[in-house]
C-alpha cells in the first residue's frame, strides 16, 4: 500500500503580522495533487494541524476543505492532535469527521479508540495506532485509560510513553500493514527550528526503542525537519509543508510518500512540495543589498551592516517590499565600542553627539535637530 504522510501544518500561522492563508492553501492544492498522482490510500497527518489553540473561523475552514480534499482523492485519512492543537476541540468534531471519512483523534481514550484499521482497494489490510500529543501533566492519566496500572514513583515521560505504545502494538501481527502515528520527540531527531522548546527538550524526549519491530512504519510529527530515525523499525518525520520561521529558511517543505507492504521494509521517498513559499536572509550595506539576489517570491529577513540612521529603515523597507524583519547594524563588535568618555563640563550638544558615536548613529540631520531644539527650550527658559 501506498502512505502519503505529512504533519505541522500550523494553519494560520503568520510572518510578522502578514496572512500566510493563501500560500497554505496553495501548498494543500499541490498536496491533493499529489495523492491523487501517486494513488495514495492512506494519508497521515501526523499533528499541529493549527498553529494555535484558538483558529480562526478562516484557519478552520481551510483545515476542514484541506482535510476533506485529500478524503475526496480515494485515500483514507487518519489525523491526530499535536502540541499547538486543542485537543479537546478536535475531539468534539470526531464524529462529524467519521462522516467524512476521515478519521480524528483529539484527545485521550481508552486504547482501543486509538486502534484505526482499514483496507485497500488492492485488498492489503492495514492497521493505525494513532496517538495524539500528551502533556506531561497527562502521561499518568493516559495510562490510567489505557488501564496499564500504577508504573512507580520514579517513571517518567518515556517510561509511560513506552507502555502506551506496548497497549497499542501488541496486537500487530506479520499478515498486516502496521503503522504507528504520534506527535513527540525521539531521541537521535534533529529540531527544525520552529518547534515550541519546552516539548522537544529531553524531559520530553523518547527512545526509538519503545517501537517494536513488528510496526511496518512510524509516521511521526513535531520536528519539523524531514528526517529518518534509526530505530528497531522505519521512523520517520515527514516534516512540515512551509517553513514556519527563518530558524527553517534552509529547509525543503516536503511530504514523504511511503510505499509499505506486511513484512517489508517500508521505502519512503521525500516529494518537495514547490508551492510553498521560502524564507530567505539578506545581508549587507545599502549599496550591497540593492544588488543582492532575491527570490521575488520569499519573505525576507535583511541584516543592515551599516550605522544607523534617520530613514534607513524605510530605505530598506522600500528596497525589499516583502521583508518582514529588518535589522539595523545588528552586531557591534566588541573592538569597535569606545569607553565612554567623562561628562562633567561638557555641553549637551557635545554629550548627543557622543551618544550618537557610541552607538554608531552617524547622522548630521538628526544631530542638527537637537540643536535646535535645545535652542528652542532655552529660549522659552530665558523668556519665562
């Protein structure tokens, strides 16, 4: 059977403040596109299917028209819940998601909720564990559904993790597809950038061991670089279709289409998905930067390695239309800052003017400003 697996697609998230709605929905096309040419029968997107809690009214229709596209192209859907997702909220529409054909879990049940199984037109039966984020906080909790007993004082995060995913393998057998798809961080991953910190350090952190030989392909999110983990069976994370931030500007926004049979190693290609917009960095002077090479189609992050001054900004601003961050004069070398010089008997032109050369801020009209306005206080201060 064929897997086309994808996850972190952070629906609705912005670049500065600016809408990234239509590029999601482009990079969706192109990934409908795909299932369709690749004859897919299972699609699995693999958590943070928002890129927070609260979307819009805008996010989720695109999510639900994403969700219902890719069902429309044959394939089977299965979705689970990520860190950045209300878990609660999704798990409300599951059964307005079974009508559809597409099969959600939000949030913690008992382990045989997580057990998704199906078949293909070609008749190869398969079987998803589908287990969406779990907090810390909720690890004890999900053992108690799953009713796996007390696990000790001194277990932690991986501990639970690994009895969780034991409940939910152990019934795979050799005549059967058996796929596993979660939302965590296994040891050995490469962090992409634009992952929360606090649910990728090593608390949350869980060995590749606790998935056993038998599970035909792991389809995992929340790195969102594309990468496979050398386990005791195929783990991979597929990555996410755009570059959320310039942390991932070297990135391929990607899908991984996965070709899997019962005892088979699973072969999983990367399909770059083109539609996605890049992030790119730019550095230099003024005069350097106006002959810098651009895509016309990126958003931009421009350092500008000259002192500050009055309109430069709006220079560069004016330079590059699609730049979101611009920096001025963002490193200052240790060399090039002066000891600060006495103050006592110097006049307060002598002291801004020295401030401006402290802080590398060479520019006359600003200077001649102050002067005449410390001329204009002074005369208000004599007639009064």
């Amino acid at each position: 059977m064929r897997i086309l697996h994808t996850s972190d697609w952070h629906v609705g998230v912005t670049m500065k403040g600016r809408s990234r709605l239509d590029e999601q929905r482009a990079v969706f096309k192109q990934m409908v596109d795909i299932a369709r040419d690749e004859a897919v029968d299972l699609v699995i997107v693999a958590g943070d299917l928002f890129d927070t809690a609260s979307p819009s009214a805008e996010s989720q229709r695109l999510l639900f028209s994403a969700l219902s596209a890719l069902r429309g192209t044959g394939a089977e859907v299965v979705v689970i819940a990520g860190n950045h997702d209300n878990g609660k909220a999704l798990e409300a529409l599951r059964h307005w998601a079974h009508a559809a054909g597409i099969h959600l879990r939000g949030s913690l049940g008992k382990a045989a909720d997580h057990l998704v199984t199906g078949e293909t037109a070609g008749g190869e039966r398969w079987r998803c564990a589908a287990l969406p984020f779990i907090a810390q906080r909720h690890a004890v909790r999900a053992a108690e559904l799953f009713e796996l007993g007390a696990a000790g004082a001194e277990a932690n995060y991986a501990d639970h993790l690994r009895r969780l995913v034991a409940a939910l393998t152990q019934d795979f057998t050799a005549d059967t597809v058996n796929l596993f798809t979660g939302h965590l961080t296994v040891v050995g991953g490469k962090v992409g950038g634009g992952e929360r910190e606090v649910h990728t350090v090593a608390d949350y952190a869980v060995p590749a061991a606790i998935f056993p030989p038998t599970t035909s392909y792991v389809a995992l999110g929340h790195l969102h670089k594309a990468q496979s983990i050398v386990g005791p069976c195929p783990i991979r994370y597929s990555g996410g279709p755009l570059a959320v931030d310039f942390g991932e500007e070297d990135h391929t926004p990607s899908v991984a289409v996965v070709d899997v049979a019962p005892g088979v190693p699973a072969r999983a290609r990367t399909v770059p998905l083109t539609a996605a917009v890049p992030l790119q960095t730019v550095r230099g002077n003024l005069e350097q930067l106006a002959k810098a090479k651009v895509d016309e189609r990126a958003w931009l992050r421009v350092f500008v390695t000259e002192p500050a001054r009055a309109g430069l900004r709006g220079e560069v601003a004016d330079l590059f239309p699609r730049a979101v961050q611009i920096h001025i004069d963002p490193v200052m070398r240790a060399s090039d800052v002066k000891p600060r010089e006495r103050r006592s008997g110097r006049s307060p032109g002598d002291l801004f003017a020295a401030y401006l050369t402290e802080h590398q801020h060479d520019d006359p009209a600003v200077t001649k400003l102050f002067a005449q306005l410390y001329e204009d206080t002074q005369t208000v201060t004599e007639e009064a």
